[in-house]
C-alpha cells in the first residue's frame, strides 16, 4: 500500500525547472514521476463469507454454476493481487470426493464429469464446500481466506416441448405468449435463437413470446432453440428445440400466369389438339383445400342450338384442348378461364386468367360451286357454236388470295369436245361455251360434269376428287308440227252402239314421228273417249240422245309427247245411223273357232243369248266386256258386232299356242251373266288353217328304228359299188396285158 506523504509529495512537486543565478530557465519545467512501490500487506477477501445455489440435474460438467467474487487492496496486476481459488473439503464426499471442480483464477464453480454423471442419477440432495482465495498466484505464500457454498441439487425442469401451431394472421394484442420454459438451476438467463430468424423473443423468466403477425407464404415453419446460459453466456444444457408451424389461412387468390402473346392454332386442328396450360399459383399450404385451385371456362360460351363447345378444359388440371365445334381461320378468340381454391367450394377465392387464340389460315378449303345442279338447259340443235351456255360460280372459304386460285375442267359428259370453258385465273366465274353445232341424233342431251380444284396443295385431309357442278344441256330437235294422216275425220255409228266400241283409229302423217298424245277438246256430250297413246275413238257411254241421220263433231288435240308445246288439231264427225236389224248381222272379220298367233285378221263369234227362258229375252241390245282378270284384258280384246253378239279377238301380237277359256260377261236389261268362251290359239299357215301337232300312228316305224335302216340301206349300196368298181380294175388290166393284135376290131375302132 503506498503511504500518505509519497501522495503528498506527488502534490506538492509536480514538476522541476533548471534556472540561471539571475532568474532564466535553462530547462523544464519537466513533470516528475514518482514510483510508489506496492507491499502485499492486504489480505483477500470473499464477496460473501457463505454461498447459497440451487443447482439442477442434467447441468453440463465444466459449465460454471456459481461465480465466486473476491477482492485484494494491493496494487491491481501484481502478485499482491493475483488471486486463486481452490475447494478445500466436500462434504459429503460421496458419492466421489471430487464432485465439483473450481476454476483458480476466475473463481468458477462447476461440476465435474464424474459429479455431472453422479448428479444425473442420484436423488435430490445438498452440498457443503469449503472454498479458499488466495494472493500472490500460484506461489506458495500469500496471505488467503475461506467462503462456504451451500448447493442445493433440485430436478431438472428443462423438459422438451411439442410442437405448436399458430394461426397465420392472428389478430390478437402483441407480444403474445406461446410457450414457457424454466431451469431449475440459479443465476439462469434465457436466450431464444429462430432458425430462420423470426419475431420471437423470451423473456427472463422463461415465457416465450410471438411479438407479431405471422404469414405461411412467407414462413411456413420456424425452429426456436431456447438456452439456460449462465452469466458468462455458457450454456447450462443442451438447447431446448420448440418447432412452430404456422396454420395456413386462406388468405391468398389464385394467381394467374402473365399474359403472353397470342396462342396460334391451325384451322382443322383435331378436337383433343392441346392450345395451352392455365396453371395458377395459390401460395396457400401446398396440398390443402386453401391451394386446391380448379378452374372453370368462362368464355367463350356455347352458342345456342349448336352441341359441344369450341373449346374444352380439365378442370383439375387447367389444361385448355380443343372442342369439337370447328373454328374458322382468322378468328381472335379471348379465353376466360376462372380459377377458384378451397376446391371449387363456397366462399374459395378466385382470379380471371385470360388466354387470346388465334386460328391461322391454311389452304384447307376446297372452292365449291355455288350450286351443285343447274336447271336443264334447253338448246335447238341449230345453235350456233360460240354461244354462252350457262356461268358458273365457285367460292373458295380461305382467306388468302394465293389459296383461293382455282382450276376448271370438264370432268364427264363431253362427248366429241363439244363444249369448253373459259375463266380468268382470280375469278370465281367460269363460263360454259358451245365449240361445236348440235345434231339431236347424233345426241339428244349432255350430261356435263364440270369440276374445280384449287391450284395451291391442300392441308389436312386428302383434297378428294374436287367439287362437281351438273350441267344438262337438253338438245331441241327442230321438227315440224305433227300431222295427221287426214285433214278430217268421220265415222258412221249406229244409234245402239253400246259403250267401249271401237268407231276409228286417228294416225299420225308419218309413222317415224315422235309419239303423239291424243285427247278430246269439245266432247260436250261426253259420248266418246281416246286413248292417249294409241289413237283409239271409242264410245264411252251409250248413244242415248243421238238419232239417226244427226251429226256430233269433236276436235281431237295431237300433243308431241317430247314436247308438248307442239301441237295439232283435227276435226271428227260422227255420223249416226239407224241401229241394225238383229237378223241380219253385217261381220266384218270372217269368224272362225281358232285364233293364229302371230295374230291375224280372225275373230270368234260370241252370242249374248242364252236357252235359259229367263235370260232369253231378245228385246233390246246385249252389252259384252272382259272379265275383271288383268292378264284377260291385257291379251284380248271384245268389241260388239250387233245388238246380240260380239267379236272376240287377240289383243297382243303373241300368246302361247293352246286353249284358253275366256270369261265374257253379258248385260242385258239390267241383268248380268257370264260367259267361258272356249278359244283354240294355233301357229297357221299361209292359209290361215290351224297347224295341229299329231301323234305317231299305229305301225310307223320310231325314229331309232328309221335312222338303222336308212344306215343300213346306206351301207349295202356303199359295199355293192365297191365290187363294181373292183370288177372294173380287173378288166381294164386284163385288157392291157394283152397283145395290140388281140383286141376285138370293134375296141380298136
């Protein structure tokens, strides 16, 4: 310790100057230092003459529980007061005597490995060392004191925690507790560490705390270290661990990608072809109903009355393909695909996503006429070539002009190159023209099929065989008016003419001509019929009104069946006669009981009077028809010769040869009866007699019999010539192998 007066003299000689005799400093005034020498005369002393600790289980060993404090007077950085502590005595020493350890110089008091280990396992307890400070450091001398510490060993309270879950965005007063912790042990301070860093705090007493709003998108999870440090900052134990999971909210929409260019798609895409992916983004949990998104196709809509949609999309995935309804090229279609979370679910957020697709144009449409079947086209057959016939237009549905060129051709029809075509290349217009004069025999009509193609290769599906337009041209044949063979016409008929005689047949001039249809213009009294095909006048009702020595005319219209609009007109006069006697019937084919086919000019006579006296009344005329049998009225025909009988002949050019029972049925004063008129058909010859086919008579060889004998016959005249002409040979060399002089006078002669 430094004296008193070496303070004084410090006081009053603060410095020194150096002066000549008459009063001038040579030097100084210099400061003088003066060292005071320090004595260890001062005895170190405890903070506390006894120590009170708890002390925890499960406490590190070499981790300082208790700081001991003590202090020296003497000069500070010398010997005098470098201090040092050491345990003098533990008691009680069991279980091992050296259960605490003390750090010499700065006085820390912890346990042991072995006391650490001991303290783990053993009960609850205390403990009483008997401490000593001591000066002058490591020598052996010095002067020293002694300090008691009482430890008190308690339970270990540093229990691990479970995890805890906090709401996001949790409205409630801050800082706001969460957990708590606590070291039995002393002289503890707490110290909280985020993993990563978060707004977590712990206060002294251990009580944690979360000192604001939390937000899953940000953090989702936080990894709090809590530490029992002592109050050098050492820690007491291992950290405990406390994992915070933050609760997701639904408090983030769905958010759309951003709005790119114009997604193109070829026109004639396939339905199923793939336009785009909308993928929101929900930065809820992953894997919750919050960041469930679905999506839904707000526009475009389906249009009324039409099935499917343009476009389809998978609502899980938000995957947008193309429908089944065609798009057209050129077409700026915005998408609206709706995103939702929670699923779908009432009350999920949503966002709009919007996606623009573009068609683009490809030459995928064929040019097609605008009418695939024109009206026939009329044209005299003196038309001159050159002539326009008929225009033809073709559309073409791209929209660039190079794809909407097309190409004309006469496909089928154009017989002899009668016909041709002619365009301009970016027309749509095609004209058909006549090349060549029209001759309706040679042909009547044309079928033209004409066929446009685009000049540019098709996409897509095969360009097929192109689109057809039908052009019939029909060729009018330049012929007169038609002619009838007479100027005029005229019948003679009795009055009692009963209904379906024939009174005449009206012919055309020239037989070659084109059919005719005949009908009756002025028939007032409605008497008679025509058939309209073949000319036949027939009765169509009894005469009843008509006498004898009257006249009736009729026109008769003569239609060209080809073409109606040609037409003639003839007059026929119907002269009536007195109806002829009963007795002396005028016939006017000869009657027969055979009919020839082929037909000829022969008829059967049938009677319409009967031996039954019932039906024997001869007054008034017999009316004659064929039975209701179609094929009957097809083959023959009956017309009336008299008021009694009729005329019964072949109404075909050929039936088969054999006999036929033609049912006639009779009408006479309102009664009706029928007749099977039994009528031999037979080929005849030049004479008109009947050809019947015969059997064999009796003796008569048979034909196997008859081919033998002519055989035979043959065959002895073929062997009786071969001998005579032999027997000639033989003489006739006989004759040569004899001498010239031999031969008879009469050879040589």
């Amino acid at each position: 310790m430094v004296p008193a007066w070496l303070w004084l003299l410090w006081l009053f000689i603060p410095q020194v100057t150096l002066e000549t005799e008459d009063g001038r400093v040579l030097w100084g005034p210099q400061l003088v230092l003066v060292h005071v020498k320090d004595e260890n005369d001062q005895v170190p002393r405890f903070s506390q003459a006894i120590y009170s600790v708890q002390l925890s289980q499960g406490t590190r060993p070499g981790t300082p529980f208790l700081f001991l404090e003590a202090s020296d007077e003497d000069e500070p950085g010398t010997a005098n007061s470098d201090l040092r502590f050491h345990i003098l005595s533990q008691a009680p020493a069991q279980p091992f005597p050296d259960m605490f350890q003390l750090e010499p110089q700065l006085g820390a008091l912890a346990l042991s490995p072995k006391g650490s280990a001991s303290l783990d396992q053993a009960p609850e307890g205390s403990y009483q060392l008997l401490v000593q400070v001591k000066d002058m450091g490591d020598q052996a001398s010095g002067h020293q004191a002694t300090a008691t510490v009482n430890i008190s060993v308690v339970e270990s309270t540093w229990l691990p925690l479970d995890p805890i879950h906090l709401a996001e965005n949790l409205k409630v007063p801050y800082p706001h507790p969460i957990s708590q912790v606590h070291w039995s042990g002393e002289n503890v301070h707490y110290y909280l560490e985020s993993q990563p860093p978060g707004p977590f705090d712990v206060d002294t007493k251990g009580k944690l705390y979360v000192t604001m709003e939390l937000d899953r998108e940000s953090q989702a999870e936080y990894l709090l270290q809590v530490r029992a440090q002592n109050t050098h900052g050492e820690d007491y134990t291992e950290p405990l661990k406390l994992q915070v999971v933050v609760m997701d909210e639904n408090d983030n929409a769905p958010v759309c990608p951003p709005r790119g260019p114009p997604i193109s798609i070829p026109e004639l895409s396939p339905a199923g072809t793939k336009v785009t992916t909308v993928l929101a983004e929900d930065l809820d949990a992953p894997g919750s109903p919050n960041s469930h998104v679905v999506y839904r196709l707000l526009s475009p809509e389906p249009e009324e009355g039409t099935e499917g949609r343009a476009f389809e999309l998978d609502s899980t995935s938000g995957s947008v393909t193309l429908g089944a309804l065609p798009l057209r090229a050129g077409q700026d279609i915005p998408l609206q695909v709706l995103a939702v979370d929670l699923g779908g679910a009432e009350g999920g957020l949503s966002s709009t996503c919007e996606v623009t697709v573009t068609i683009t144009d490809v030459n995928d449409h064929a040019p097609e006429f605008t009418a695939s079947q024109m009206e026939p086209i009329s044209l005299p057959e003196d038309t001159e070539p050159g002539t326009l016939v008929a225009t033809l237009m073709a559309t073409d549905g791209d929209l660039e002009p190079a794809f909407r060129r097309m190409d004309f051709a006469i496909e089928a029809g154009n017989v002899h190159e009668t016909f041709g075509l002619k365009w301009e290349p970016d027309s749509g217009h095609v004209r058909l023209l006549l090349l060549k004069n029209l001759s309706y025999e040679t042909a009547p009509s044309y079928q033209l099929v004409v066929v446009v193609r685009s000049e540019a290769e098709l996409v897509g599906p095969g360009p097929g065989p192109g689109a057809t337009a039908t052009v019939t041209v029909l060729v009018e044949k330049v012929v007169p008016l038609p002619k009838f063979n007479r100027e005029s016409y005229e019948a003679s008929v009795p009055v009692s003419t009963p209904a379906g005689s024939l009174l005449l047949t009206l012919r055309p001039s020239d037989p070659m001509s084109s059919p005719l249809r005949f009908s009756l213009v002025n028939d007032s009294e409605g008497w008679l019929c025509i058939k309209e095909g073949s000319g036949e006048v027939h009765t169509a009702r009894p005469l009843q009104g008509a006498r004898p020595g009257d006249m009736y005319t009729v026109l008769v219209e003569a239609q060209d069946a080809d073409e109606p609009t040609r037409r003639a007109v003839v007059s026929l006069v119907i002269h009536f006669l007195k109806a002829p006697s009963a007795s002396a019937p005028t016939l006017p084919l000869v009657p027969t009981r055979h009919l020839c086919t082929p037909r000829k000019n022969h008829g059967v006579v049938v009677s319409g009077a009967r031996e039954d006296a019932d039906l024997a009344d001869g007054h008034g005329p017999y009316h004659f028809a064929l039975g209701p049998n179609p094929t009957v009225q097809r083959d023959w025909r009956i017309q009336p010769l008299n008021g009694s009988h009729a005329y019964l002949t072949l109404a075909l050019h050929w039936v088969e040869p054999r006999e036929y029972s033609i049912p006639v049925v009779v009408s006479h004063n309102d009664r009706m009866w029928q007749l099977l008129v039994r009528v031999i058909v037979c080929r005849c010859n030049v004479e008109g007699q009947c050809m019947r086919k015969v059997g064999r008579m009796q003796g008569m060889p048979t034909k196997l019999s008859a081919v033998g004998i002519l055989g035979g016959t043959l065959l002895a005249i073929g062997i009786f010539l071969a001998l005579i002409f032999t027997h000639l040979a033989l003489a006739r060399k006989k004759d040569l192998d004899q001498p010239a002089d031999s031969v008879p006078l009469k050879t040589a002669v």
